[in-house]
C-alpha cells in the first residue's frame, strides 16, 4: 500500500488554515498542523527558525508544505514594515529552502495586493507585473521572488478577499455591524472577488492530491496560480449580500468614496484575478461568490 503524502501546514490556527483542518480528516493525505500560537489542534513552529523547519520536515518525513502563516494586517504593515518583511518574505524563503533540501513541494498563498499600482480594467493574470501600493502588497511580492529565488518545486496561489467560519473577517463584521447599526457607509469604488476560505482549502486538496500521483516533476519550479470565488462585486455590493443574507433589514448600507475613509494603505481600486490558468490546469470547478457566501451564513447562523 502506498504511504500517503506528508502535509506540513504553517499557520493552522488562521482562516483558511483552520478550514483546511476541517476537511483533512476526509483526505487520504497525512496532515501535521503548525502556528506560532498555541492550539490543541495544532503544533508550535516558528518559521523565522530555519533549524526548526528543518528538524520537523526530517521527524515527520514532510514531502510538502503549505504555508498559510503571513503578517495580513494591512494598516499595521506600514508602521512594522520589517515585521511584515520577516514573515512575508524570510520565513517563506526559510520554507522553500527546507522544500528545496528535499525535493519537496511548496504551496504558498499570496495576495491580489500584489497588483494595484496600475489602472486596471479586466481580471488581472498571473504574468502580470507586480505593482503593489504598500507594505503588505510588497513583503508578500518578495515572498513569490524569494520562492523563485531558491528554485523550490513549488505552486504558489493569489487569492483575494478572503473570509470564513473562523477569525475576523469582512463576513463576520458586517454581521455585527448590521444587526446593531442603523446605517453603514461602504467602500463601492473598490472592486473584486470574495473567496470564501472552504473553497480555497478544497482547490489546495485537489491541488496536492494532483501532485500527490503525479509521476511527472517536469512542470515548472515556481507556477503560479489565482484563486477567488467567481463573479465580481465592490466591498458595497458583497456588505449589502451578507446583510441580505442575514435577514439584517434594518440597517441602511449607503455607497461611499474611499477617501471617506483615510487609510494609509491604498488598496487596489481592481483586483479581480484572472482563474483561467488553475482551472485549466487542475480541472477545477469554482463556485460563485454569492452561493458560497450562503454556505458560510448559513454555517455562522
């Protein structure tokens, strides 16, 4: 019989970390689940270590890692631009390097904050020239150079707007937001895709499960992948759907401007990604925004 895949996953205790925790157990692959927090759930690794890596991959035999850990507070990344640096950047470098020593796969998961310095009109690709607008968007674009850097066999995912069951999320505070609110004023001038965490965790499976009997290690070292719900919204449109969905009819949602709301972060006015390359290349059906966003609701309620 055939030993099954060994999975290491950094920064478990996360959105999308917790949700692929929720659905390993119906995987033949074996999963090891790792934060720098303590959970009963998970095991401790610090990935600024590279020794630490390096002594787990060797005592759980790990052929892949996915890596979920990131510095994601946007706001915050630019008064702790070297924090965000460390764990953006170093630590995913540390990753590949522990990957690159054994032949084993890397699956890293980026950001649609990649992208923003430009206007664009239509669904950002995956060759398109990275022009982030802040710290995050930077410490995550030299998170993908460092991968390809170090020359690891590796698969690394953008993905956007992402929410959950789990954590603090868009999802989450809007419902708070609107059951408690008279009125609300959101952002319309920003537009993209919702992903919801369960789905992106699915397509991660089918992904390493492809991988996991593939005999053919000819593809390239670092491919690059988008990954979002279906279907495109602004921040106003999705705030109206979760209140929507939530029967909250009571609080009014006004469209505003973003310059409304200072900020020293300018966020990409368009980032809708482009997803034909990954359901091309693993087969993938993506639901639309809106029918995820109803399993998550109805989940949360």
């Amino acid at each position: 019989m055939e030993q099954a895949m060994n999975i290491l996953v950094t920064g478990a205790n996360g959105q999308l970390g917790r949700s692929l925790r929720r659905i390993a157990g119906a995987t033949p692959l074996r999963f090891v689940f790792t934060d720098i927090t303590d959970d009963p759930g998970t095991r401790r690794l610090d990935i600024t270590r590279p020794d630490d890596i390096r002594a787990m991959v060797k005592e759980e035999h790990i052929d892949a890692i996915v890596n979920c850990a990131a510095w994601t507070n946007v706001d915050a990344a630019e008064d702790h631009e070297d924090l965000a640096e460390l764990l953006n950047a170093t630590a995913v470098e540390n990753l590949a390097v522990a990957m690159k020593e054994v032949d084993g796969l890397l699956v890293h998961i980026s950001t649609d904050y990649v992208f923003g310095g430009e206007p664009y009109n239509k669904p950002c690709r995956e060759d398109q020239a990275g022009t982030p607008t802040g710290a995050y968007g930077r410490t995550k674009l030299h998170g993908e150079q460092a991968i390809a850097r170090v020359g690891c066999r590796s698969v690394i995912i953008r993905t956007s707007w992402l929410y959950s069951e789990f954590g603090k999320n868009f999802v989450k505070t809007m419902l708070e937001l609107t059951a408690t609110r008279p009125q609300l004023q959101v952002v319309f001038d920003q537009v993209g895709t919702p992903t919801y965490a369960g789905d992106l965790a699915d397509a991660i499976i089918a992904i390493l499960r492809q991988r996991e009997r593939s005999e053919n290690r000819s593809h390239e070292a670092t491919e690059i992948y988008h990954y979002s719900n279906e279907g495109v919204c602004s921040w106003y449109d999705f705030a109206l759907a979760i209140a929507r969905g939530a029967g909250h009819e009571n609080c009014e949602i006004r469209p505003c401007h973003s310059d409304e709301f200072p900020s020293k972060v300018i966020r990409p006015a368009y980032s809708v990604l482009d997803k034909t390359r990954i359901k091309q290349t693993f087969g993938l059906t993506i639901p639309h925004w809106t029918d995820s966003l109803k399993i998550c609701l109805n989940n949360l309620l």
